[in-house]
C-alpha cells in the first residue's frame, strides 16, 4: 500500500463502497491508504445489484461534485463487482476522467471484474447497457478481505474461478481439484495462488484485446446460458457466479456436440462445482423465454462474437453458431 | 454525405437532434443520410442548455436500449453545442461506445465544440461537470445550416470565432475585419472560409493534446471570466457565445499587464465584437461573486492549467498566475 500513498501525493481519495464492506474492512483499508483520504471521502452505498443504477450513478457524480473532487484526484472502488462497475464508471466520467484504483473484495471482482477496464451501470432494460472500457491505474489484491464475505456470496465467486480453470487448461482445473477443501475454507494460500494464476490469464487476454473486438470474448465463457438465467428469472434471484456456473455446463455440454470436447470434462466439471457447493441445477425457466434472451444477447447466433465453447481443456474458441435447438437440448443438463 | 450513406452500411443511425433543428433541416439531412435511418430513429429534444441535463442523457439511453441500439449502430449528433456534447457522451457511453458522427448547424458547434472530441453532461453543481474524451468518426460540416439560426444564436456564436481569430493571429483577424458585413449577412462563402480555418486550427491544438494535458489550455482563451460570468448571471441569462465575447476583452487586457500585449489589441477586438452586433459590456455583477467563481475554476491559481493570455496576436501562452486583485481590475473593461 506504500506505492499507493506515494501515488496519492498531493491528490485526495474519494473511496466509493457498499455498507457491509465498509463494516468490515473500511477502517483498516483507510488506515492503509493513509491520510490522504482524511477518512471523510467514503461514499458507503446499499449492497446488492440495485446499486448499479442510474440513480446510484447520480449520487456519485453529486457526491464528488458536492465535495469538489479535481482532476488530480482518485477515485477508488472498495468492493466488489457492483462497487467496481459503478465506481469504475464514476472516475471514467466524472471531469472526463479521474484516476481509478481498484480493491476489491469479492471473489467475482478479484479474479474477474476488477482486471480490464470494463465499467457499467444496469438500465431498466438490461444489465451494463451504459458504460466505458477505463483501465484503473492500480488493482490492489488482498485476498485477506474474503476472509469476511458471505458464505454464498464466496461461494457463488468461485463460479468464475471455475471458468478460468477451464479457460487455463488442465494444470490450474488439477490445481483446483487437488484443493478444493481448502479452498471451501478459504485458505489463504491457495487462494492468493489461484486469484493470482485468474488474473494473469484475464490480463494477457486484456492485454491482446483490450477494446472487445476478439479474443477477449473467451472470457465469456458460459455467460450466454448465465445471463439467459439471469434474465429469465431475475437479477436478485440467482447470484452472477451462480448463473455462471449453471452456463459453464451448458457451454460444455455444447462443446462436446460442436468442437468434440471429451464427455469427461462435463463429469469433471460437475464435480468440482458441487464439491464447492455451487448448485449444478435449476428449477429452469420455461425454454422459449431462455432462448428468447440467449437470442436478444445475440451470441448464439452468428452476428457478435457468437458463441463460446471449448475444443479441449485450454482451448477455448469464440463465433460458434449454435442452433435454438441444439441450445435448448443443451440446457437440460443443468434442470432440476 | 456519400461517405456516410457507405459507412453506415450495415449500421442503424440514431440521431439526437433538437425541435428547432429538426424543423429546420431534418428531412432534409435524413434524406442525405439516406434509407439507413429509416427516418424512424430521430430524437429531438427540447432546445437549450437545460438539455444538457443528466434526466436528458437517461431519456438517451433508455431510447436506445428502447430501441435496441447495438455496438455497429451510429449515433449522429445533429444541432448545436448542448445536442453534440449530450449525445457525444451518449454514444461514449451507450453499449461501452457506438461509433459517433457529429453533424454541427451553429456557429458554436461548427467552429468549436463538434472538434476535438469532449462530451459532457452539467450536474446542477456545474456546467460539463461529467463527460468524456470520445472522438467522433466524422465531423460533417455545412455552412448552409446557418443559415436558419436565430439571429441572437448566429451572432453570439461568433464570439468563438473571434477567439480563433486572437488565437490564429493577424491574418485571420485580417479576414474577419475587412468581411464583416458579409458575415453579419451570413455569405455562405466567407463563412465557410472562416469556419474552415477555425477548425483547422482547433484540430491542430487537439491532434497535439487530445486529453487536455498542455497546449489544449489555449483553447479556453477568454474562457475563465466568461465562465465566472455565466455562473454569477446564470446560465440561462447570457450565451456562452456572448460571455466568450465579454470573458476575451479581459483576457486581453491581462494580457497587457502579464505579457506587454499592444493596448491596440483590445481597441481592435472590441470594434470587431461591436461591428458584429456582439455586447462588449455587461451589468457586472459583484466582484466577489465573479473572483468566487473564477478561482473554483482553478484558473487564475497557478493550480491546474492557468490563466490564458495572449503575449502578441497569434502567440497565446497559459499557465498564468493572475492576481485576483488584476483579475477583479481588468473586470472593469467589461463594466456596462
């Protein structure tokens, strides 16, 4: 945390978080991040989804408005993925740009939504219609802070740690595996080496493509069939590493029919996901209303990136056309 | 606009307009646009600065998403300063970034803010006070659409014009002087010359300094009493064309103070102003009131990016510290 109190030199931090992060670790991290922030700039939203909104937004922008936050100072998203999205786009916005740091302190933004740039808030009409790519200038780790996050919130996270394991290929999927106990207890260790491991794949992915144009679409990995869920039935019904999970399944089952993916991996997967206690099926919603969605996200058809799926372990490939039927078919390995 | 109808092959247009603009000349450039925007994707918005509001820019989104806008689609800002910087940040910010064409009909926004690519949005706390650096990907400009610009609309948009001219030394302000009254009657040729190299100009300083860092700075020229004005009178009360107008005589007459600039420069300038039907003075509010609002602005501090002179017709020069002493005494020559 030195290199960031040198950094803060001369600016202030305006640190937006939600209310249960500020409970638990607002204190300590001010401490850290040192007199810069005086303490009195920590903007504490409501928790939860909700707080991605164009309402939300308003306050942020009034808030540091209000405070009258210049050019040289620094926005920082202490939370997780929401916190992250909202604040993210707040400093991309705010004066046509503040500096950005990012701590967060969920599994979900650790590993996934901290790391490339990407920021957004929700409309009515769906999630992260509004936003802009803005990369933070520092991404501060602590995976210390999963120590005090929900049981179902670390739980549901390590849907996307699933997903980077299968992107990463058999070593970091064996690492998992051979850990998984560990990890269910939030072991220090193991989870700084795979937090770390996530991170170095996404950034090289970013790094090659940081704007969306190509194989940053891999890491979409799962998320037609997620956020077909998601949107089926509702946002605050199902968690976003949850609906991840469910679509890694269908991606793989998918993945065997298009690219010939070995049966073994779905078993595989399947396992590990309820070794971690993540649910491996739904009450699903009716068929025509997921297929409706998966269409409107335009990524089972060949416009957009298209679909995502595996060839092998490691071998993600993007811009598969996935027939309705073929998608519904695939969807019956995650029904109740 | 043949270049456009081709670019827009495969794209929706979705243009933000205003009532007045669209009376004017919607049928007429949807029809250069071409078949592509179906004429069904018009949004004309109330006119004037109150449009530039955060309720406004929601209304652009949902529009959007309402109508299912995706990331190959365009949005086409057509109208004057407030339409191009809302509709600027929406395409900035709408899906993460639509590509964004900038169709300018006034004088403001030929000659300045449809170049160089700075969106914004005004809070209640203050003007553009949210935005961001988002280049369009075409700047299309006629002179023509001047043509139905409310007298008090065409004139005060001059006043940037005289600012360029400061700017761009002797031989353009030459222009201007000896063509005055075919500016004054809106002779499409002379205009079309002086519009040309007004944004040559301000593309030459923003190629250079796309993000505001240094030589941009030259650009807000007259700016620092201009917005100390419009925020002491009230936006509603004075254009920004005619505060520019008022902010360039005290600019110049710091100018004479700080850098020896000739005492003919602010004769000259304000004969200019009177001959093109521009105010040169104004029932000044009180002093304090103005000094209040200028330091906010951080420009007459040695903070930010200073106050902007001009050492000789041509030779601008920012990062003055001024006095709030001068800066309250050069007020004077703007004293009604």
């Amino acid at each position: 945390m030195y290199a960031l109190q040198a950094a803060a030199a001369g600016s202030r931090l305006f640190v937006i978080t939600d209310e249960n992060v500020e409970r638990a670790w607002g204190e300590r991290i001010l401490d850290l991040l040192g007199a810069a922030s005086g303490g009195d700039y920590v903007l504490a939203l409501t928790p939860g989804e909700g707080t991605k909104s164009l309402s939300k937004l308003e306050v942020c922008w009034n808030w540091l408005a209000f405070r009258g936050a210049r050019r040289e100072d620094v926005v920082v998203a202490l939370g997780g993925g929401v916190v992250g999205d909202l604040a993210g786009f707040v400093a991309a916005t705010y004066l046509r740009g503040l500096s950005l740091w990012q701590i967060p302190t969920s599994v979900l933004a650790q590993v996934d939504s901290s790391i490339g740039g990407k920021t957004a808030v929700n409309l009515e009409a769906g999630k992260n219609l509004v936003g802009s790519f803005y990369q933070p200038d520092f991404v501060v780790i602590e995976p210390g802070t999963l120590a005090t996050l929900p049981e179902e919130e670390y739980v549901s996270g390590l849907g996307e740690v699933v997903k980077y394991c299968l992107l990463h290929g058999e070593d970091l999927l064996d690492v998992l595996e051979k850990n998984i106990d560990a990890v269910r207890v939030r072991d220090r260790q193991i989870m700084d080496d795979l937090v770390r491991r996530c991170v170095n794949y996404k950034a090289d992915v970013v790094e090659e493509d940081e704007f969306d144009q190509g194989r940053r679409a891999v890491l979409n990995l799962g998320h037609t069939a997620a956020h077909a869920l998601e949107r089926t039935v509702g946002y605050g019904a199902i968690s976003h590493g949850s609906a991840v999970a469910l679509g890694l399944l269908v991606a793989v089952a998918l993945s065997e029919e298009y690219l010939g993916l070995e049966a073994e991996v779905l078993t595989r997967t399947r396992r590990i996901l309820e070794r971690l206690g993540i649910p491996t099926t739904i009450d699903l919603p009716p068929v025509e209303s997921m297929l409706a969605a998966a269409t409107r996200d335009k990524k089972i058809s060949a416009g957009g990136t298209g679909f995502v799926g595996l060839a092998s372990l490691g071998a993600p490939v993007w811009g598969l056309n996935v027939t309705p039927a073929r998608f519904a078919a695939a969807l019956e390995v995650i029904r109740a």
